[in-house]
C-alpha cells in the first residue's frame, strides 16, 4: 500500500497470512485448532480496515489465514 503506483486498479486484493517473521510451522503450533484470536495482530487490522474503507474501490477482496490470529473470521469481524 505504501509503494507509489501500486494502486493501479478500483479493486484490491490483499492476502493477510502470517506474522512477518512467523514460520508456517510455528503459527500452526501457536493456534491449532484456530478456534480463538490467540495473538491479536493490531496493524494488520488496521491496514484491512483500511483497505476496505478506501470509497474509490468498487470490489475489495481481504483473505485472511487463521495463522494470522488463531481464527481468521474472528479476525476479519475485528477489523470491521
């Protein structure tokens, strides 16, 4: 979002997977059975939620992983 020219269309899509830094292996250890938020991760809601309010955009598509958090639908509702 903050490279100059990367918005480019009237749609996004953006993928939140893990924790820049977090091992796939290590985020499923930390979460399973994805039944909770385990790690609130506060800038990644932010940057969705503002994804999603940008007005110029017709169609947005947020996907969330449930190694972001620990439950991505959690996650998606916090953001909102």
């Amino acid at each position: 979002m903050k490279l100059s020219g990367s918005e480019t269309t009237d749609f996004v899509a953006a993928r939140f997977l893990l924790k820049p830094g977090r091992s796939y292996s290590e985020a499923v250890k930390l979460f399973s059975p994805y039944r909770e938020t385990k790690e609130p991760n506060l800038a990644a809601r932010k940057t969705i939620r503002e994804l999603l309010k940008k007005k110029k955009r017709r169609n947005s598509f947020v996907f969330v992983n449930n190694r972001l958090e620990g439950n991505a639908l959690k996650t998606i509702q916090a953001a909102t």
